[in-house]
C-alpha cells in the first residue's frame, strides 16, 4: 500500500482511505452499547418524574426538580469537566470510566428512602452520562472514514435512540405493577446494563488522531497500523487504497479551555453556546413535557407513559432515515431543515386535541428533532480542532445539559399557567434563534478532513 511522504501522511490520511470493515462495526456497536443506556435515561426522564412524583406524593414541580434538573445538572458538570478529560487523558480513559459512575449512582438511587437522597444519586448518574454523547461524537468522527462519519455516528445514535421508547415502554409495563417499584427497578435496569457495557469496553481502542496530537507517535502509528491490519483481514484485502490527501500535524502543547475563545476558535464556539442553549431548550423541553402534555389533558398516567413512548419511537424512525442523508447534505443546512419542521410541526400539536392527530404530530416532531440532533453531534465534533474537539464537545453538551435542566422547568410552570400554545411559542422562540445562529455564524463542515477544517 502506497504510505506516501512520511513527513506529510498523519493517521487521519490513513484512517481516512480505510474502507467500512467488521473492524469499524465493533467499535460503534461499543460506542452505541453505552449510547443506549445514557438516552434512555436522558428520554426517560419525564417518564421517570411522573412515576416519583405520584409515588411520593410530590407535586410536579418539586418532581421536576429531583429528576429532570438534578439529572441535568449532573450532566452539566460530567460534560465540562469529563469533556476535559477526553483531551487530556484521552478518549478511552473517559469512555471506560463513566459507564462505572453510572452504574453504581444507578443502584444507590433506586435504594434511597427519600427525595432528598434520590435527587443527589440522579445528579451522579447525570454526571456520569454527561460526557457520554460529547465524547461519542468526538471518538466516531475520529476513528470513521471522512465520506462516511456522518452515517456511522447516525447509526450509532439509531441503535442508541431505541433506548428512549424502550424506556417508557419499561416504565409503561412496570407502572402498572406497582408504582413505587416501577422507577427503582428502572434504575436497577440502567445499573445492569451500564456495568455490561463497562466490562465490554475494556476492549475499545484509543483514538489514533488524539495520540498523534499528543506527540504519541509511535502509539498513534501503531494503533494505526493495527487497524489497516484488521480491515486488510476482515475485507479480504491484499492491499488498501492509496492515500490522496496529506496534512501535516504539529504536535500540540498542552492547551486550556481558553483557546475555545482565541481569534480563531471564538465565533464556533459563541455559535456553538448560542445553538445548544437554544436548540436544547426546544427539543427538551418537549421531551421532558411529553408524559406532562398528556396528564394535563386528563389521561392515566400509564396511558401517558404508553403515548409517550408511541412519540418516543419518532426518534428511532427519524435517526434510521437520517442514515441516508446525513452525508448527502451539508450538516449546517441539515440541522435547520428539520428544526424548522419540528417548530412547525409544534404549533400545530399545540392547538389540536385529537389524541390520534397528537400521537402522529408528536411522531414527526421527534422524527424531525433526531434528524436535526444527528446532524449537529456529528456537526460540532467537526468544526473544532483535535487537540480541543473534546473540551468543545463537552463544553456543548454541558450547555446542552444546562438548557435540559432549567428550560422545562420554566416550561412546566408555563404550561399550567398558561397552556401547551404559549409553551410552543417559546419553543419556536428558540428554534428562530438556533436557525439564525446557524445561518450566520456556522462554518460548512460536510465531507471534509478533519485536519483541514482544524486549519480552516
């Protein structure tokens, strides 16, 4: 195989010419394991609020509170200071060791006696997800071909999304069997699954662009090199394509999170603070409000939790259409396509009280929300550069986790002041404000090697 200039090929040209191989399905499927459990606890959320609430006789804001918000806030800080991590000690550190977190914050949350207690081991399991999605999108874009990473992170999160209607239809078959075990025995389902996956990921690979970037040479060609191998063996390959493209990359210094907001990096991550508040609160805020839409309308709670995940399997639909376009289109032009449908699309929900029409406008919000969401994580991984793709991802999820823990808050209260129509205004308040951010601001990211953007 033709290797190039020594001085000029980087793992990344290397990686990049590599053709899709059982090498690279196992290590989304590893990627995808954990994705799993972290979205069915970031969809189950309202589910799971509705549950607490009724089973110890909180009203819905305080529920709210122990949940949604302790949850998201624990993310908040696992996705700023994990994030971190992912740059300074390395993607695999990070990716072996939330899943640990998670699990055993899982257990102890499901035994606490009080609200108190179930609120701070929430927050522990929040701050074990956080880095989870931030992370995903920064290992999946860095070890993908470049004319494909956009599909292989959508199949990453189609197989993970179908944690979301699996968590309400968990918590559907369980209310109805007993209340107040319902939600622990959740839990105990999350703890199981996280300590699976932790055992399985001993075996994930780091990431050779990271390990280049760190100066790591010899580790970062002979991950590499390992690589080829196993693509070479599993697609019965004598030799692999020729390299036709080289970027030189100078190992980094050790740099800090002020560089997120040098000359050169600052209007992305301004665009990327904007965007995730502002899309985060959109799309949360009716996740997390779904049971609540339902409830307020003067359903069971169990039918609530059945309709939810009927809305819920929009996102496996929508991530499962998305596989086909996300490389098709530009990322940017992707992302405001189909948060404008999900605006759309929520206004109308708002004023109808069909429950047939409710279920099928609830299906396309979601299915549009995930086509949106897969493009932007594969996006905000792209335009930043290696040696701070994980601070900036995190940095994003955690204003992602922000908007997650105080918008639905508000929200609830608006909604029992004031209706699902004047909810859905804000929603589309936000949803104009992420459009223009985009439109103004984002770069073009599509297709491109990552060296070259970085330089960009």
């Amino acid at each position: 195989m033709s290797m190039g200039s020594k001085k000029s090929v980087n793992v990344g040209d290397r990686l990049d010419r590599l053709p899709f191989s059982r090498f690279h399905l196992k290590f989304l499927l590893l990627i995808a394991g954990g994705e799993f459990f972290a979205l069915f606890m970031i969809f189950g959320q309202g589910s799971l609020a509705v549950l607490v609430e009724h089973a110890l006789g909180l009203s819905a804001v305080v529920g709210t509170l122990i949940i949604p918000t302790s949850f998201y806030m624990g993310m908040l800080v696992g996705t700023l200071v994990l994030g971190r991590f992912a740059d300074t000690h390395g993607r695999r550190f990070v990716y072996f060791m939330n899943l640990g977190i998670v699990a055993v914050a899982s257990v102890l949350a499901a035994i606490m006696p009080n609200y108190i207690l179930i609120s701070i081991f929430i927050f522990i399991i929040g701050l074990g997800v956080g880095p989870e999605l931030g992370v995903a999108d920064t290992y999946v874009s860095e070890v993908m071909p470049k004319n494909s990473r956009g599909a292989r992170l959508a199949l990453v999160y189609t197989i993970a999304v179908i944690g979301a209607p699996v968590a309400s239809l968990v918590m559907y078959g369980l209310s109805g069997f007993n209340l107040d075990l319902s939600w622990r025995i959740t839990l105990i389902i999350v703890a199981a699954g996280s300590t699976i996956m932790w055992i399985l990921r001993r075996k994930i690979i780091e990431s050779p662009r990271w390990l280049e970037g760190k100066g790591m040479k010899k580790q970062a060609d002979d991950e590499t090199t390992m690589i080829e191998k196993r693509v070479m063996k599993y697609n019965h390959l004598r030799k692999l394509p020729n390299i036709v493209h080289t970027t030189e990359v100078v190992p980094h210094k050790k740099v800090g999170w002020g560089e997120l907001f040098s000359k050169k990096l600052r209007l992305r991550t301004i665009m990327i603070i904007i965007f995730q508040y502002a899309q985060s609160g959109a799309a949360f805020t009716f996740n997390v409000l779904v049971p609540l839409f339902f409830v307020d309308k003067g359903y069971t709670i169990t039918s609530s939790i059945l309709f939810t995940m009927i809305i819920f399997s929009g996102f496996v639909v929508g991530s499962i259409f998305n596989i086909g376009i996300v490389d098709k289109i530009e990322r940017k032009y992707g992302i405001v396509i189909f948060i404008l449908a999900a605006g759309i699309l929520g206004l109308l929900f708002a004023v109808t009280s069909n429950l047939y029409l409710m279920l099928a406008l609830g299906f396309f919000i979601q299915f549009s929300f995930w086509n949106m969401s897969n493009f932007f994580h594969q996006y905000q991984a792209e335009i930043f550069p290696t040696k701070l793709r994980g601070s900036a991802t995190g940095l994003g999820q955690s204003i992602n986790a922000l908007a997650s823990a105080t918008v639905p808050l508000f929200m609830v209260a608006l909604v029992i002041s004031h209706g699902l129509l004047v909810t859905f205004v804000g929603i589309f308040i936000m949803i104009a404000i992420v459009i223009a951010d985009i439109m103004l601001i984002g770069p073009k990211s599509s297709k491109m090697h990552l060296e070259d953007i970085s330089n960009m």
